[in-house]
C-alpha cells in the first residue's frame, strides 16, 4: 500500500478513533491490509481518554496529517509506527494525533541550544553522526564547557518535548551507558513498553536541529529490540549493571 492511500485510511478514521486503537473494536479490519505484514499479535492499549503552522487542538484529522509530515521529514516510517505490519511499534490514532507538534518543539529547542551556544567544532562536524557529538564532548572538556553536551541537549528538548505532546503521551529522559553515559528524550504512547514504541530525540549525535538527524526509532538509537537481543533475561533483570538503556525520573 502506498503512503497516499495509508494516510488517507489513517484520516478516516481520525473523528471517531479517538477511543479506539488500530487493532480495537471499530479500528482497522486487518484483514484488509495483509499485503503490508501481519496483523500484530497484540493490540497497543487503548489511550487513557520544516516546521508545520500549529494546527486547531481538536481537529484530529490536522494533527494526524502533521504528525505523519513530520515523521516522514524524520525519515521515519509511518508504516512502522503505527500498530501495523511486521515490524510494528503500536502507537494509535490518538497517539499519532498527539505527536504532531513534538518534533517541530524538539527541532527548535535544539537550533536555540545551538545558536546561544557556538562552538567551532560542532560546526565543523555538523551532520557526521557520533563523531560530531563525541567530538564536540572532548572540546567542551578541555574548555570547561559542556553547554553542547548530550545532558544540555536533553535538558533543552525535554520541556518543549512534553509541553507539545498530547495526553496519550510519554515523554521521558533517557539514559544509556556507566561510563561515558548518553543522554536523551523519548516519547512513547502511555501504557506500553518503551523500548518497543520509543522515538528518541537526540540532537547531540550529530549536532544538528535537523529532523532527519535527531529523531530515531529506539531501536535505531539504543540498539536492537530487548527480547531479541536479550531473550528472558532481559524480564528477570532490565538494567543488569545500570549500563542499559533506562528511564531517568523528571528532576535526574
């Protein structure tokens, strides 16, 4: 199915799935789309009740189609997200609704970041992923200096971050590592695992405000997916010496 006839199944469905879920009652007949993956084996619960001009907050439908605008300016797959194919994440139509502003929040917090804060090296790597950040790390430390750090940027994109997602959301910090750590935010639908829905924002890899270059599928960004990667362990123990990716409370 091309992305034009997907989204406009997505806006269908936007004034009356406020309350539903792809894969509830008077969602998605599954059976209709097969061609794109399986249908998931479990359904996402239901949700608890360049930049886009801002779109009316009760206009479902305006914020589906910014959210998919924005995903798609990310590089992201609007396939992959939603509760749908085989590598599904699960998020819902309210989910995708309230998603539309946070990228272009995160976007913004991360250019002022940049423009209050210049530094030479950042620039000069700007875009070159890992090397950019690492990088710009060593000649913050030497400068005493670390305003271009991953914690600042995590600081700066967190609050824009949850300001602009909806109530069906989650924003979160995250962090990775004992020593170096790595820090960033993620977003993913309330009730469910964040380490299958998670989309992070991080700016500092490539130290770029860029969309495409600072938002990530969490398993993009901290690694594979954690049954895969772990099997059962990782249920018997999730954070096995702190060094795996976790959820950092709001005041960390």
């Amino acid at each position: 199915m091309s992305l034009g006839p997907f989204l406009a199944m997505l806006l269908s469905l936007a004034a009356g799935a406020e309350e539903s879920s792809f894969g509830a009652t008077g969602g998605i007949d599954f059976s209709a789309v097969r061609r794109m993956g399986r249908a998931p084996s479990h359904a996402a619960p239901a949700p608890a009740a360049g930049e886009a001009a801002p779109v009316p907050a009760t206009d479902a439908a305006a914020r589906i189609r910014a959210a998919h605008a924005e995903l798609t300016d990310a590089a992201v797959p609007v396939a992959v997200v939603i509760e749908m194919g085989e590598r599904k994440m699960g998020w819902t139509v309210t989910n995708m609704a309230d998603f539309a502003g946070v990228i272009p929040a995160a976007s913004r917090a991360t250019a002022a970041l940049h423009a209050s804060n210049p530094d030479a090296v950042a620039e000069f790597y700007r875009g070159r992923c890992i090397a950019a950040g690492t990088l710009t790390n060593l000649n913050g430390t030497i400068r005493g200096d670390l305003n271009r750090g991953c914690i600042a940027h995590q600081q700066a994109v967190f609050g824009p971050a949850r300001a602009a997602a909806g109530s069906s959301l989650e924003v979160k910090k995250i962090r990775y590592g004992l020593f170096p750590q790595h820090n960033a935010v993620i977003v993913f639908p309330r009730g469910t695992d964040w380490r299958y829905t998670g989309i992070v924002l991080d700016g500092w890899k490539c130290q770029t405000s860029e969309p495409r270059r600072m938002v990530y599928l969490y398993e993009n960004w901290g690694g594979a997916r954690p049954i895969e990667l772990f099997g059962r362990e990782w249920e018997i123990n999730p954070n096995p010496g702190s060094a795996m990716p976790r959820l950092l409370a709001d005041h960390e």
